[in-house]
C-alpha cells in the first residue's frame, strides 16, 4: 500500500537534510515573496524613523561646499571655495544642535580654518513625546507585519507540503480502487446481474474516476518541487510543527499579549498629548534659534538670537480641521483599541471551536479506521481460507487505505488550525 510505502519511506529519511532542505525552501519563498520583502522594507523604515527619536544622541555628519560658487574655476583657474563640514542632533529635547566648524580653500589650494560655531533652534511648542509615541507604534506594528508576512509564507509552504503527501496517496488509492472496480465489471457478465446492480457499478466507477481526476487537479496546483520533495519534507513539517504549536496554552488562560494592539495603545498614547494641545494650530509657534561663535581674526566670541515665526490670521477653516482631528483622534483609538482586544478574544474563541469540531472529526475517523482495519484482517482469513476471492481482498484494503488517509486529512486539518492559532501568542513574544 502506498500509505505504508510513504510512512516507511520517512523513517528513512535523514533529519538533518531534510531539515536543510526545508530552511532553502522556506527561504527561497520568503525571497519570492512580494509581500514579505515589502514588509521588511517597512520594517527597516519604521526602526529608523523610531531611532531618530529614541537615540537622539546619534548624530548625523554632512559635509558641503558653503556660498553660491561652491568649488569653481574661473579663467582657467581655482577661485577657492568653503567647505564647511556640519555635526547635527536632533530632536535633542525638542531641539536641533547644529555644531560647524567650515574650512577655507584658498586660490592657491592652501586650506585655513574658519569661524566655528554652535547653534540651537527650537520652537516655543514642541510634541516629542507624541512624536516619540507614534514613531514607535510605527515601529512595533512594521515589526507585528513583518511576523505576520513570514507566518503566511511558511503556513502555505507547509500546507502545500501536507497536500502534496495526501492528494499524492488519494491518487493512488483511488487508481487501486478504480483498477479493482473495472476488473469485477469485467469479470461479471451483464446479464448475471440486475439493472440496477450495473448502475450502481456504474456510479462507482464513475466516483471513483471523479476522484481520481480531482487528485490530479489538486496536485497540478502545487509547486513541482514541492511535489517532488514533499516526502521528504514531511517530518520535518510535522516535527516543527509540534515544535511551533508548543506555545499554546491552556483554553482557560488569559488573552495573550498583542503587538498590534500594543502599537494601537501607543498611538492612542500620541493621539491623547496632541489632544490636550488642541488649540496649538490656532496659536504662532515661533521657532528660537541661539547661536555662539568663535571670530578668530578678532580671538573674540561672538552671539545672536533670532525669531522666527508665520501666523495665518485668516484661513479657510484648515485651523478648525486640524483642531477637531486632534480632538477626535484619541477617541478613535480608543475605539480601536477596545475593537482590535475584542478582535483577538473572538479569534482565539473561534479558533479553539474549529479545534474542538476538529477533534471531534478525528476521534470518529479512528473508529472508523479501527472498523476498517478489522474488516480488512477478516477478509485476509476469508481469503486465506477460500471465502473471499481476490477482488475482495483487495477491496477491503483499498477501504483500509481510504480511512487512513481520511484520518490523515483531518491531522493535516489540525494541525494547520493549531499553527493559525499558535500566531496569536507567538505574535506577544516578538
């Protein structure tokens, strides 16, 4: 039987290369994948939109030509230049640290120091802690996708492999069937038999082509290296398996942590500082800017201030807009966050009641496998003995085989339920 075959056929398998074997595969898919590369680029954008905020002490370096004529030749010789090399932090408790010491070129190339100096730019109404806030939501949900781009790609990599083994043993199953139902249509003369015995015989040759066509169907839609590795992908798919669903606890243990609505709570967080400056789009917020410097033609210190500031005295009602948004945006995260807590509850209840009607289904496929395996061991001491001719035999094996893989399928069925349900708390330990 076929279903021995490949059970057999696993057990001499080598683990450590087929569990390679299923690492390149599974990485050939993440690289194949649109949506997980786009969601690691998003990843790499939100962590560095968060760590601009978060290690403001990281600075940032930019060295340039400084004036109109940047580095120019006129009458076939240098005219000389200023470059001026420039160290920023930002977002330095609200501020921009600007430290620059320029460098002067001279006609003659010869290079020369010039007048360093440290500015500080701020406005009078800042919101980092907002900023701060709504940049790493930003972060934990690119981070929650990018878990959830890698899950779908491996769950379909291992429902594939599961599929490939199952239709792949149906096939054959129903090919014995369909050989063993043509052989006793054959071997019956028409009219040893009622009309409605051949009609009957009929239909079974007929269900069994049908099924022999929808395995087919079935395993055309498969990736072909899929097909041609899946038995020795599959006990690795079920070793990891067991290994990956580990995680689920108990059915009456409390909702798991969530990085999706982590990042809602955080963005509520943001929504509820701008909120208590509702009134800031109706307000100037004038940007102060200190500056000290070094004159070193004179050895003497120099300093400025400076105010800048735009306020609109009239507008069209964008100033009311943007009040109102503020305003309503933290009631709309908290709307969403008691949906997305709400969501989760629902998901894991109507996950944990596919596994019950899933275990339901399996405890009634190993009675009937263990009727079947009763039926098939009778027939062989019917047959043994002269009670059974061959096709009978042989159809009781086929029946055997039948159950098997029906029990099979339902073990597939479970185990991919458990994998969806096992995300929920994977998804909290990121």
């Amino acid at each position: 039987m076929r279903l021995s075959l490949v059970l057999l056929s696993f057990a001499l398998i080598a683990p450590g290369a087929a569990a390679d074997e299923w690492d390149d595969f599974l990485a050939g898919r993440l690289g194949d994948s649109a949506s997980y590369r786009q969601a690691r680029i998003k990843y790499e954008e939100a962590r560095l939109g968060r760590d601009k905020l978060a290690k403001p002490y990281l600075p940032t370096l930019t060295i340039g030509t400084s004036g109109q004529s940047g580095l120019s030749i006129q009458d076939g010789a240098f005219a000389g230049a200023t470059i001026a090399p420039r160290l920023t932090f930002a977002e330095l408790f609200g501020a921009e640290l600007s430290v620059q010491t320029p460098v002067l070129l001279a006609k003659t190339g010869e290079p020369s120091l010039g007048n360093p100096a440290v500015s500080v730019t701020r406005k009078l109404f800042v919101e980092s802690g907002a900023d701060r806030d709504a940049a790493e939501a930003a972060y934990i949900s690119a981070k929650a996708s990018l878990r959830d781009a890698e899950s779908a790609v491996r769950l379909q990599l291992v429902t594939e492999v599961l599929n490939a083994v199952y239709y792949g043993s149906l096939l054959e199953a129903n090919a014995r069937n369909l050989a063993v139902l043509e052989r006793g249509r054959m071997a019956t003369p028409d009219d040893a038999v009622s009309e409605a015995a051949l009609r009957a015989s009929e239909k079974q040759i007929l269900q069994a082509t049908k099924s022999i066509l929808s395995a087919r169907a079935s395993l055309a839609a498969l990736d072909p290296q899929v097909k041609e590795a899946a038995e020795r992908l599959y006990p690795v798919v079920k070793k990891r398996g067991e290994e990956w669903i580990a995680v689920i606890p108990a059915v009456d243990a409390p909702l798991p942590e969530s990085q999706a609505i982590a990042a809602i709570e955080r963005r509520l967080a943001a929504a509820r500082s701008r909120a208590a400056l509702w009134m800031l789009p109706y307000l100037p917020n004038p940007s102060l800017t200190g500056q000290v410097g070094y004159d070193l033609a004179k050895e003497e210190l120099t300093w400025g201030l400076s105010l800048q500031f735009s306020f609109t005295v009239l507008d069209k009602g964008e100033r009311a807009l943007s009040a109102l948004q503020r305003r309503e945006n933290a009631e709309l995260e908290r709307i969403a966050v008691q949906a997305a807590k709400k969501n989760l509850a629902d998901g894991i209840r109507q996950a944990r009641e596919r596994l019950e009607l899933l275990a339901l289904d399996a405890r009634i496929k190993a009675l009937e496998l263990a009727d079947a395996q009763e039926t098939a061991a009778l027939r062989q001491v019917q047959y043994e003995r002269g009670f059974a001719t061959a096709e009978q035999l042989e159809s009781g094996r086929i029946d055997l085989a039948t159950k098997e893989l029906e029990a099979m399928s339902v073990e597939h069925d479970t185990l991919i339920q458990k994998l969806r349900l096992a995300q929920y708390y994977v998804e909290g330990r990121l």
